[in-house]
C-alpha cells in the first residue's frame, strides 16, 4: 500500500453507536421514567439528591472494584474491610479528639485511608506472592476483618466521640452549590479512576492483565505488580467510602457493610464490566450503583411490591443485565 | 502455464459417486461475501486437500461442510440425497467431522475422558470407565499416539494432543473427515506418522478432506487438490498434474519470486549477544551460545527438544540461571522481558494468539504494550503518538486494515505475524529472536516475513530464528544450531546447511536420554 493510502485509513468506521457500552445509562433511564411513572414524589430534588447520596458508597468502592475485577481478580473482602476500616478510624479519632479537637477528624481520615490501602495491599500480595485465587484470598480475609470489627465492637457499636459529631456531620450530610459532599466525592473519584483506566499506562496495564496474562508477562508487564496495585486502589476506594460513611450514623457495628461486597461486584457487572477481566466501564459502574439504588427507592415508593424484595428485583437485574449483555454483545 | 493448468481443471469423469456433493456453496457475512460459488466432489477413499492462501475462505467452507455454519447460497448432497445441517452434530451424526486446528480439548480431564466427552458410554447408571479405556486405547493405537487412556490431556505436548483429536473424531465410523492444519503443531517425524494415518484412513474407504499450507505434504497425500483464491474456487486437479510450485502460484495467483532473499554469509563481527550455560527448568534444558550481527541464527530441532524453553528461559520466562549472559557488553545478571528489552533484546513467540496478542484489543494497545515506557515518558498515554506510531507500523509493515480500530483478533494469521513483529521492533532492539516466524501463514506473508527479516540483519541488528520448518530454516539462516534432548548437538554452517543435515543431528545416533547424559 502506498503511503497516501496508509494515512487514508479511518481511525474507526465512522461515528457507530456501541450499545453495549450505553446500556447500563439506558436502563437508569428507563427506570428513572418508571418511577416517575409511579410516584410523583420519586421526581423531587429531594428525593433524587437522597438517591444518588445513598448510592455513593456503592460508587466509590465500586470504582476500585472495577480496576480488581478488571486484572481478573475478585475482592469479597471489600464489605468488612469497610467496616474494619470504619472501626479503626472511629477509634483513632476518639483517641485523638481530646488533644487535637477537631483536626482528630483529617488525621483520622488519614489514618483511614493508609489503613484501606495496607488492607489492600494485603490482600493483593498473598494473592500475587502466594499464588493463591484472589476468591479464597478474599474470602479468608473477608472473615478476619469481619471478626476485627466484632472484636474491635465487642458485639456492640463503637461510636464516635461526641465531640466531633457536629463538626464531621457536613461530609455526609452538608452540600456545595446544592449538591451533597458524597455525591462530589463520588465524581472526584470515579473521574480519577477514569483518567487512571484510560489515559495512563498503568490502566493500559490493567486492561492488559486482564484480557490475557500470558500476552502481558510476554511483553514485560510486571503481572504481579498490576495485579496487587488493583487491590490497593480498591482498598483506598474503600477508605474513602469508609470516611463518607462515619458521618452518616456515626458509628461502626458488627454489621456495618455487611454484603455490600455482593451489591459492589453487582453494580460492576451490571456497569458492563466483564467478570472475567479485560474490560472496564468505571462509569458504567457509577451507574450501576445507581440502578440498584433508585430501584430499592422506586420499590419503597410503590405500593405495588413489598420493599422486602428489593434483594429480588435487584437479583433479577443483573441476571436481566447479563442475558442482555450476551444477545447484544458481539457474535 | 496457469492458464494451461485451467483448462484441464474441468475435464474429470469421476467413476465413484461422491460421497459428498457441493453445488455452488457460498457464504456471506451481512454484505461481506467470503466464499462464492464452490462446486466440489468428494470422493470415498480420496484425499482431497484444499489450499489457498489465508482468507482464501478455506476454514469457511470447511465451517459449511461440517454444519458449523449455514450456507447463505448452493447445496450439498451426500451419496445423491440433499442435505442441509442444521449444526455439526447433524453433521456428525451424517457421518462428517471436522478436526479443528486449535487443540479443543479439556486439559484436566484424562485422554479417554476427552476422547468420550459427551458421549460418554454407560453401564446400569454409571460412566463404563473400563470399556472407555479399552476403546481409547484402540484408537489411540489407530491413529499412532503413544498417549495413554488415563494420562491427563494438559500434561501431554502438543503433537499428542493433536492426535488424541483426531482420535476423537475417528471414535465413530465416518464417512468424510475434514483435517484443518493438522500438522501445524507437529514436527518432523510426527508429521510422517500423522500422513500414514491419513493414508490409512484413505485405505479403509474414508472420504478425507485435507487443509494444509504444506505444499509438500499435499503434493505426496493428496489424490485431488482444490484450489481458492479469494473466496472463489479456481479448479480442481488430479495431485499428480501439480507440482509445489504450481500450486504456490495458482493460491497466489501470479508467479513467485525468490520466496527467500539472499543470505548473507557468516559474520565476523563481534558478538551481540553470548550466553553462557544457561540452565533452564533446574537443567532440564541447558546451553551456550552466541549471536552476532548480521546474522540470522536459526535454532533447529524436533518439537520438544528444548528450544522454545531455552529463550524463555534466556528472557526470564521460566525459571532459569546463567553463568553470564552478555547483551551488549552489559552483564545481565537478572533476566526478565523488560530488561531484555532495554538491553537489546526482545522475542516474538510462537503463541501468537496466547501469548502474543490481546485479541479483543485493538491495533493500538497491542503495538505499545511492551514498549510502553519507550513511546510514554510521563505515566499519562500520549494518544496521537500512539495512532502515529500505528500508522506508522501499519505502512512499514503492510498490515492490512480496513480501519485502524479492527481488533487484533479479527486479524489473519499473516497480518497478526506482522503486528507482533511490528510490536517487539517498536523497542529498537539490537537481537531479535523470533519462534516459528512463519507458523501457519500463507506463502505471500510469508515472504514478506522473510524480507523483513533480511532488511533488519542487514541493518546490522542479529536474529535469532527458532523454526520446524526445514526448508525455512535452511532458507534462512546463515549459522543453524541444531538441539536434541534439551541440550545443542550440533552447529552448521555455509553449505553443510542442509535438511538432511539438520534432521539427521535432531533425530539420529541413540536416543534423548544419551544425549541428556552427553552433556
């Protein structure tokens, strides 16, 4: 081929929609309209702003979820893990509170995320360094930091020094220009894990590992290191969402977290993520946390079904979701 | 001479019936026909290969005749009677099957487990193990492997399980089998052994239908040979009107020139590269040699002696040690793909599709991958110089594209080849080791391979040419260095280069477990 006809070559076959890739905003639509539909109180700004600042948990581990399940991995741990963190937090800050007043409440913010992160980090080298399939890994550490809270709790709540509760009460519950802190927080990190996927060479990395390892190990990629960094960034994601949290009801309790790991690996999926690695939608994954929110919200606002079975119709959409995924997605 | 060969191409009175019959088969993709107009007899006890160049739309029309795929045009018939398959266990049950070029097989399960896979047999109500065993032995025998009912399948080379899908597929009576590639995987002898099993299938009144880039292996099997180009059937002939090199023009469709370039002579340089005692998998294959530029090196032996491993181990692919291994003056001391690479040294598998390309992912992420840090300074990807660099990658190596987003698996072989090498060049490296440049590509690819090769010893960088096949490898190289048993037995040069030469040192004088204590 002559050189004129090189740089003739279109970069992609013109301008295709790619619905696979929209899927997942498709049907925050689609619901949305319906629980318009249903109750005319689901439209007001309250309602929404009080929707999407529930879902911000989900969001925020969710974006480090999708960089571990993106290299392949799977991290069950992530629902105690926030509660240990939770724990450990709360109790450095009522530590601190007495000397710094309420700078106890950066520190131990600090001190969260450097927690998160070494949880992470744990989990990502027994599996890289052991060898071991992150499921059992995390499975295992799943039940310590589960038992950590309980022990940490003894069975009962670890509240957070009154002292601080009015001054750490915005994180969750104050606003800027309207729009809530967690929600803010959710976008700062869900844009950060977005530029970190796509536009560096650690997410060309990632995707990499993903899609096959062999081809990465043969090109040089440190496997090992991409793989354990993914849980890192997980286990910051989860610090993050940890700090959103203490404000909202100011305590850590043995149940605090529990099966988000199963709502978090849903919202991933459901986001067009693929399980098996490869391919990651970070903001897919956003609004993943979003269907099943407004869905739990749609359902406490109709009378139709009993909000008792959320845990179903949320269960009935990712199966929806995947059967869609497998009859639209290509061959 | 082409239009010599057309003429006789209609004139044959078949005096069996053809057991299977195609009229005018083609298939299209949405508008994108792929295969147009094929008419083709199948004969009981024939071998009738089918060659042409890839993306010729052989694999298509064998995907038609064993109904894993519906023909959007034509009709079959087998013994006179119209069929349609509807998939290919209609297929199967007619009496047709497919043997696949991938290896298809479950790793964790044992060879007559494999071999029973979905048809298991039973007794009362449960599997019948014992009578499982003894068939698979029998037609493990049959087809000439030395593989054992209860060995697991993950745990045998790759020859093996190749036979053990052909085992497979001769399980039950069949009336036509298809072969796609089947000697791909294999070496030398085993590809002797694989043709006598086609000829003993031939014999006992089997229809067999025979795809195969080996001209050479068509041209001593086949009784018919069908040729396409570009979708299309160019004619049928009696194998004994063909010889290779009218085959290789009439897949090609112009006549050929030199398929290799000239060699160049032993160099006197300095070397580039020298490694001493490299002892990979604790000594299981072990050796020492050196690379000088302007020089292709090719590396020879049988399937299993130790080649693919010894580089892994030189790139740190598997578990290795090394007295000293010299790259460039520096003394490499722990080896892996990425110091390699910063060193000079880099190397294109032989897995192209495990091991050397991301297949959902498009031209771009597989070309930067491993020289990511060359082309990104900053940890941020720099996307114009990527498509750049694409661009660029996709003009000097001819990788033909439609667009530059196509993803890597939707490549053919040869364009995938091209990619790779595009890939592991991108890092400026001084030694270039390349395992089985050429494995499973057409002849046109092929060529170009070769020149790319020629233009970059040239240069005055080295490469390192690890290869099964013989004529390529005495085409190419200007030092060969055979090995047996995992250890070198010898080294050739200038006219000693021969085939012979090169199968007598892989295969001859006592067996591998002398050699292993030899050295």
């Amino acid at each position: 081929m002559s050189s004129a006809e090189i740089a003739a070559i279109p970069e992609n076959e013109g301008f295709k929609i790619r619905w696979g890739d929209c899927a997942p905003f498709i049907a925050l639509a689609l619901i949305i309209l319906l629980g318009a539909l249903i109750n005319s109180n689901f439209m007001s700004t309250n309602n929404i702003l009080n929707v999407i600042t529930r879902s911000a948990f989900i969001a925020i581990i969710g974006v480090g979820a999708t960089f571990v399940i993106a290299t392949g991995g799977l991290d069950l741990s992530i629902g105690s893990m926030m509660a240990f963190v939770v724990g450990i937090m709360i109790m450095a800050m009522n530590a601190l509170a007495p000397s710094l007043g309420a700078w106890a409440i950066p520190v131990g913010a600090l001190v969260a995320l450097v927690v998160g992160s070494l949880c992470g980090l744990l989990n990502g080298l027994i599996i890289t360094v052991g060898r071991i399939e992150p499921f059992i890994v995390t499975l295992g550490t799943m039940g310590i930091f589960r038992a950590l809270i309980t022990y940490m709790t003894d069975g009962g709540s670890l509240s957070i020094d009154r002292s601080l509760r009015s001054a750490y009460r915005p994180v969750y519950f104050g606003d800027f220009l309207g729009i809530p802190y967690p929600v803010i927080i959710t976008l700062v990190i869900a844009s950060l894990g977005a530029f970190i996927l796509y536009r560096t060479k650690y997410g060309r990395r990632v995707t990499a590992v993903g899609s096959n390892s062999d081809v990465a190990r043969f090109s040089g990629v440190h496997v090992g290191r991409v793989r354990t960094m993914a849980f890192v960034i997980q286990g910051f994601c989860v610090a993050v969402a940890a700090i959103c949290y203490v404000p909202r009801l100011g305590a850590a309790t043995p149940t605090t977290g529990q099966l988000w790991e199963l709502q978090v690996i849903t919202a991933v999926v459901i986001g067009g993520t693929l399980l098996r690695g490869g391919k990651a939608h970070i903001w897919g994954t956003v609004a993943g946390a979003l269907i099943l929110e407004v869905i739990a919200n749609v359902m406490v606002l109709s009378d139709m079904v009993s909000e008792y079975l959320v845990a179903a119709v949320q269960g009935t959409i990712i199966i929806i979701a995947m059967l869609a995924h497998r009859f639209t997605g290509p061959r | 001479m082409i239009s010599r060969l057309l003429e006789t191409s209609g004139a044959e009175n078949a005096p069996t019936p053809p057991v299977l019959h195609a009229e005018a088969l083609s298939k299209a993709y949405g508008p994108i026909t792929v295969l147009s107009d094929v008419t083709l007899d199948i004969r009981t006890g024939e071998v009738h290969a089918i060659i042409g160049e890839n993306g010729a739309g052989k694999s298509t029309l064998m995907k038609l005749l064993s109904g894993h795929a519906a023909p959007t045009g034509g009709t079959m018939a087998m013994a006179g009677e119209r069929i349609a398959f509807a998939d290919a266990v209609q297929a199967e049950d007619a009496g047709i099957v497919l043997v696949h070029q991938e290896i298809l097989l479950a790793p964790d399960l044992t060879v007559a487990q494999n071999l029973f896979l979905g048809r298991e047999l039973s007794r009362f109500f449960s599997v019948d193990d014992r009578k499982m065993n003894r068939r698979s032995a029998e037609v493990l025998e049959r087809v000439g492997s030395t593989a054992r009912p209860l060995s697991r399948v993950g745990d045998l080379p790759l020859a093996q399980r190749q036979l053990v899908q052909i085992a497979r597929a001769l399980l039950d009576d069949r009336k036509v089998i298809i072969l796609d590639e089947p000697t791909a995987m294999l070496a030398n002898d085993e590809v002797d052994a694989l043709l006598d099993i086609v000829r003993n299938l031939r014999a006992q009144g089997v229809a067999v239908l025979y795809i195969s880039h080996r001209l050479e292996e068509v041209e001593t099997l086949a009784d018919r040979v069908t040729v396409l180009r570009d979708g299309k059937m160019i004619g049928t002939w009696p194998a004994t009107e063909l010889d290779q090199r009218q085959m290789a023009e009439l897949m090609v469709g112009r006549e050929l020139s030199m398929l290799y370039p000239p060699k160049r002579g032993l160099s006197a340089a300095d070397p580039v590269l020298t490694v001493n005692d490299l002892s990979v998998d604790h000594g299981k294959t072990m050796g020492s040699f050196t690379v000088r530029p302007g020089e292709v090196l090719g590396i020879g032996g049988m399937i299993g002696a130790g080649r693919t491993e010894l580089i892994e181990g030189l790139m740190g692919l598997r578990p290795a040690q090394a007295d000293s291994i010299i790259l460039n003056g520096k003394n490499v001391t722990q080896p892996d793909v990425g110091t390699m690479m910063s060193a000079g040294l880099v190397y294109l598998t032989e897995d192209r599709k495990g091991k050397g390309l991301l297949l959902n992912e498009g031209l771009g992420p597989n070309l930067t991958l491993q020289a990511l840090n060359n082309l990104n300074p900053n940890v941020r990807l720099d996307r114009r110089k990527e498509t750049s660099t694409v661009r660029r990658a996709v003009q000097d190596y001819d990788i033909r594209v439609r667009t530059l987003s196509v993803e890597a698996g939707q490549l053919s072989g040869g364009n995938q080849q091209k990619l790779l090498l595009a890939k592991v060049m991108l890092a400026d490296p001084s030694v270039v080791i390349i395992d089985e440049p050429t494995r499973g590509i057409d002849i046109g690819n092929k060529s170009q391979i070769y020149s790319f090769i020629d233009d970059l010893v040239r240069a005055g960088k080295a490469c390192v040419v690890i290869s099964s096949e013989l004529p390529e490898l005495v085409g190419l190289s200007d030092r060969v260095l055979v090995m047996r048993g995992g250890r070198f037995v010898a080294e050739l040069t200038g006219e000693d280069i021969t085939e012979q030469n090169i199968v007598y040192a892989a295969a001859s004088s006592g067996n591998d477990t002398e050699g292993r204590k030899r050295a």
